[in-house]
C-alpha cells in the first residue's frame, strides 16, 4: 500500500494557495533592500506579507523574518536585552542548545511547568510540546514572569497557525509546521527595545537578502484558516480510544493538548523497534522529535516527565490531509505489532 503519513509534526506538506505565493514570489526576484524599482516593488511585497502575517496571527507587535523557529529563538535568545535565566526541562534542542547554565524549570508527570514566582531575565518556556502536544498554561507562566521583572519567550513553532498566540513578549514560529515552506519562519517582538540590533537586514536585527517567496507563502498557508482542526480533533479522540482499547497508554491524557500530536506507548515494545515494524507496513511515524529520533537515548522530554517507559514511547501527528481510514489503518497495524 502507499505510504501512510502520520508525522506531520515533523513537517506538514506544503499547501496549494502557499505553492502558489512563493511562485509569485519568485517571479519577484529584486532585492527588496535595493533603492531601485524593481526593488523598491520587491520591498512593498515584502511589507505587506509582513503584515499579513500580523493580521492572520492577530500579533500586534513587530516581526523579523527568519529561516525557521530554530533560528528564531537563537536570535531571541543570543540578541536578548534580557540575560536568559531559565528554560524548563522539556524544551527543545533549538533552545536547550543555547541554555548554557540556566535553571531548568521542573514539569510535572504531564510535561506542565512548575513555576510558582520568577526572577528578573528571560525565560523560554514551549507553548506546544512537539512530543505530546500538551499545551503549557502561558498565560499563568507570562504572569509570574513579569511580575519578577521577567521577559517570556514562547516557542510557537508547532501551535502557531493552529490556536491562538499566548501572551507572550517573543514567540517563534516556523511555516512548514503549518503548510508553508521549509526554510521560512519569524520571531515576533513584542517591543524593539527587547532586542539589541546588530545590523544588516529586518531593520537591522538580521542580516542577509530577505526571503521575498518564503514571506508571502507563510502568509499564504496562515490565511488557509483552522476549520481542518475540527476533523483533527475527532480523528485524534478516535485514535486516543483505540490505542487505549488496545492496551496502550496515551501520554500525558488528562492535559490539555493540541489536536495534532500525541505520544503513545506500547508496552514492552521499544520505540525503534515499533518506528521499524510501522515503517515496513508503510507508516511514517516518530519518536520523540525529528531532531532527535535517530538517537537511541530514551526522550529528554518523557525523562523530564519522570514517564517510566520512556523508551516505549512514539509520537503520530495529524494534519490537515489525514483521514479516518489512514487512522483505523494505524490502530489495526498498532494491534498487530503489540499482540
């Protein structure tokens, strides 16, 4: 059979109307920075995806485009005004590789970040896990951060485009999580002041030609809207019922999640064992994040968790093409692995 994809955590195929965009886009080759015409429409372009990123994210603030959500939190975390104080412990390698001797903030058994009062300086807390999908309370977090005299900088990379923004002073996000292109994402600022510019490109917080194409179909694939998340809802509700009815465990179940992501465990079956058997009958699913899952080391996130069986975890993501058969297929490939 063709292959059924259930990663779409990991990257999301790129929609219609942003395939389009970034076509246009192309045909739109002047340097937006260059003072000549051709230039000069380049940059009026360049501007109104801007801001139609704004619009559809409902981000009053402003946004530097980036390369991805990777390159955006290491600018928020490199270019902060703020010194980073704190991560929490289930963050992902895009941020923990920066987080040199900061504190870890403690989750709870769900992934839920214990944090009851903050000091002053920044702190990088996801707002999606890309693992299990549990959503972490911002709102309370950003909270406790500002009033130590902090600045919370929120990884949206697998929330945005999907719910809405938390209340957040920096956020990440990435297009190819949401149907736009790899290669394209921004960090939105809250306030110029909390950055410290360095020159060059995005009124000098980064350098290097801007990515026109990648612009506008990031904004393409926000304005596609949310309505598949209804179905992704239900189809990941079925999925919970059958991977429990099967004798699996589904992580983190009692926490608010994003429709999209789930972590499930088969018991006495390891994570790579499972990835191989669900490869060779045509799935493609993961374990732990795709940054992570040729490792065999057990998953930073379910060890921060305190998950007993963490090696027996693997992730399915859904997106906006996934069907009620491309899930009853799974369950019924996921009993025969696990009887």
């Amino acid at each position: 059979m063709s292959a059924i994809y259930l990663d779409h955590a990991a990257t999301t195929p790129l929609l219609p109307a942003a395939r389009e965009a970034m076509l246009e886009g192309f045909a739109r080759w002047a340097n937006p920075s260059s003072p000549h015409a051709p230039g000069r429409a380049a940059r009026a372009a360049l501007e109104e995806a801007r801001a139609r990123v704004k619009a559809a994210l409902g981000w009053r603030g402003e946004v530097i485009f980036t390369s991805g959500a990777s390159e955006a939190l290491a600018l928020a975390i490199t270019r902060s005004a703020a010194p980073l104080a704190a991560v929490s412990a289930v963050e992902h390698e895009a941020v923990l590789r920066w987080a040199g001797d900061a504190l870890r903030l403690a989750v709870d058994s769900a992934g839920r970040v214990l944090l009851d009062a903050a000091l002053g300086g920044l702190f990088a807390v996801q707002h999606v896990n890309n693992e299990t999908g549990l959503i972490q309370p911002l709102d309370e977090i950003a909270t406790a951060v500002r009033e130590g005299g902090g600045v919370l900088l929120a990884d949206c990379a697998q929330s945005a485009g999907k719910i809405a923004l938390p209340d957040a002073d920096l956020i990440a996000i990435s297009a190819h999580k949401f149907g736009g292109p790899i290669g394209t994402g921004a960090l939105l600022v809250r306030d110029w002041a909390l950055l410290r510019p360095t020159g060059g490109q995005e009124r000098g917080y980064r350098g290097g030609t801007e990515n026109l194409p990648g612009a506008v179909a990031m904004a393409a694939a926000l304005e596609a809207g949310r309505d598949w998340l209804v179905m992704a809802a239900r189809l990941r509700a079925a999925l919970d019922a059958g991977i429990i009815a099967a004798g699996g465990e589904v992580v983190a179940a009692e926490a608010s999640r994003l429709a999209t992501i789930a972590g499930y465990r088969m018991p006495g079956r390891s994570a790579n064992a499972q990835l191989i058997r669900f490869d060779g009958m045509g799935f493609a699913v993961s374990a732990g994040s795709a940054c992570s899952s040729g490792s065999l080391k057990a998953s930073p996130v379910l060890t921060a968790m305190g998950h007993p069986h963490a090696g027996e975890v693997i992730r399915v993501s859904i997106g906006r093409e996934t069907t009620q058969y491309e899930i009853d297929a799974f369950l019924a490939a996921w009993r025969e692995i696990g009887g």
